[in-house]
C-alpha cells in the first residue's frame, strides 16, 4: 500500500513539475514579466537614450510625430504618430505597444492596411523596448498616465 501511495504521490509531483514546465515554454516572458515603468528613473533615463538613436529621428526628438500623422501617404501607410498626449499611444497597452515595437506594425496590423513602423526585434532587447515605453510614457501628463494604466488591467 505505501509503494502505491508513493507511486501516486511521485506521478501527481511529476505532472505538476510538466505543467510548469510547459508554462514557462509557451508564456511569452517578454510581454508578462517586463513592464514600461515610467516611475523607474533608470529605466526612464536608459529609454530616453535609445529613443534618441532610433525613434526621434521618425517619431521626433519631443515626441511630437510627424505632421499630418493622420493622413495616408502617397506609397500607403501613415506618417510617424506623436508619442506625447496628442498620439494615440497611451491609447493602446503595454502589451500591445510593446508587440507593435519588437515586430513592426506590418506583421500585427489588419489585412489591408499598410504600416511603415518597422520591427526592432533584431535591433533591439526586449529590455531596451520596455525601457524606450517608460521613457515615453514618462513624458504623459499624469492624467494620460492614469487612463492609460486602465489599458493595462487585465
């Protein structure tokens, strides 16, 4: 009886420790793990940096976009959108924001329509994205960062 009832003990452990092993697999760590904090200093100071070399030169140095980001581009697509509170960014979540930068609009947008934001998977780590959305989000008002943190509830 005691060898039966380790025996069940021992399959019950083993699945578990599959289970959990097949959790850790398939979760996407980048997007459940990581957060854009915009009260990390930083984190805030490191994505400045990197949006300065690779954002600001389409999405601008004061997050301002470029003009007429609403209108559609001869060859399709959109100019750059601000990324201040004028920008629909905080409109979306980190999740999301955070997708949309690692893999580029084209590969996550509707059938139909054409995205020029490129990916920065190759380019750069998921840290440096989270680090970049902080940096961005620190520049919201605090009233844009409140109706954006309701994005985010699960």
């Amino acid at each position: 009886m005691k060898s039966f009832v380790s025996r069940g003990l021992f399959g019950i452990a083993a699945l578990g420790v599959l289970y959990l092993l097949g959790q850790m697999y398939f979760i996407d760590k980048s997007s459940v793990l990581k957060i854009a904090d915009a009260g990390n200093k930083r984190q805030v100071e490191t994505g400045q940096k990197i949006y300065v070399e690779n954002c600001a030169s389409c999405h601008g140095v004061n997050l301002e976009g470029q003009p007429n980001w609403r209108s559609q581009l001869p060859a399709g697509g959109l100019p750059a959108p601000p990324h201040d509170e004028t920008g629909h960014t905080w409109h979306h979540s980190d999740k999301l924001n955070f997708k949309y930068t690692k893999k580029g609009g084209q590969k996550i947008a509707p059938p139909g329509f054409k995205s020029n934001m490129p990916g920065f998977e190759e380019t750069l780590s998921d840290d440096q994205i989270w680090a970049v959305l902080a940096y961005i989000k620190s520049e919201w008002p605090e009233r844009v960062r409140r109706r954006h943190a309701l994005r985010n509830k699960p």
